[in-house]
C-alpha cells in the first residue's frame, strides 16, 4: 500500500513514508524519531534532515495534546475547494507537535486554545484514508 491512498492531496510526499498510510489503516498515527539525533518529524520523514541520515524509529501519536493555534480555511487550495470551510490545527502532544485537520463534528463556536484533543485516522469517501484531530474524552 503506497501513498496514492492517503488524504486528498499527497502532502505527506515529502516523507518518503508509504508506512504512515499502513499505520494508519491499522488505526495508528506514526512519527518519526531519528535514531542518531533524537528529533520527532510529523507528519514523519524517513531521512533525518539535521543528520542526513535514514535511521529512524516510528512512534505512535497516543492519548491527548492541547490545541497551540489554528485558521479556519474558507478558500481552500487546489484539491480542497470542495471541502471549505475546514480547520487547521496546531496541537501539541506530550513531546511532538502536530498539525492537521479538526474534526468537522468540532464547531467553531466550541474551538478553545489549549482544548484536549486526540488525532485518530479515518477514512475518507472516496475510500481514501487521512486522519483528524478529535475531542479527546
Ligand atoms: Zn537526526
């Protein structure tokens, strides 16, 4: 399974990671950690950019971050015109920060800054498959 199946538009091509899609259909979200260095990547990249090194573990995204900051998208790029309005989000888990999409179920109304939240994958309608940032219980 490659990355043709992942989220709307490839934007995890950087990473070189066909693995983070499989993690994902098996209900994980994936980092990165370099070996040598220690640095976190989300979403994850296979070679290290500090070390320039391909050594790196996969480590799973669990439990709750807080939301740092995030932009309601009313025009999107291309690839994501239909979708709008959405919202981008910086969460901060324990030791990495992520970025992605809120769930659609979150309204704007009951957006807070420092809001517990969790990332969880899902499947989109195409069968494509992408994950979102949740209230976390
Ligand atoms: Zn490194």
């Amino acid at each position: 399974m490659g990355l043709e199946n992942f989220g709307r538009v490839s934007f995890t091509a950087e990473a070189k990671a066909a693995d983070f899609v499989t993690y994902l259909e098996q209900g994980k979200v994936m980092a990165t950690r370099c070996r040598k260095c220690g640095t976190k990547y989300f979403p994850p990249k296979v070679d290290c950019p500090k070390c320039l090194l391909s050594d790196v573990d996969w480590i799973e995204i669990k439990g709750s971050g807080r939301l740092n900051t995030y932009t309601v998208v009313n025009y999107g790029p291309s690839g994501f015109e239909d979708d709008t309005p959405y919202t981008l989000a910086i969460v901060d888990f324990r030791d990495i920060r992520t970025f992605g999409r809120l769930s659609k179920d979150i309204k704007e109304n009951d957006i807070q800054i420092g809001m517990r939240l969790k990332v969880v994958p899902v499947k989109l309608p195409d069968d494509r498959i992408s994950y979102e940032f949740q209230k976390a219980d």
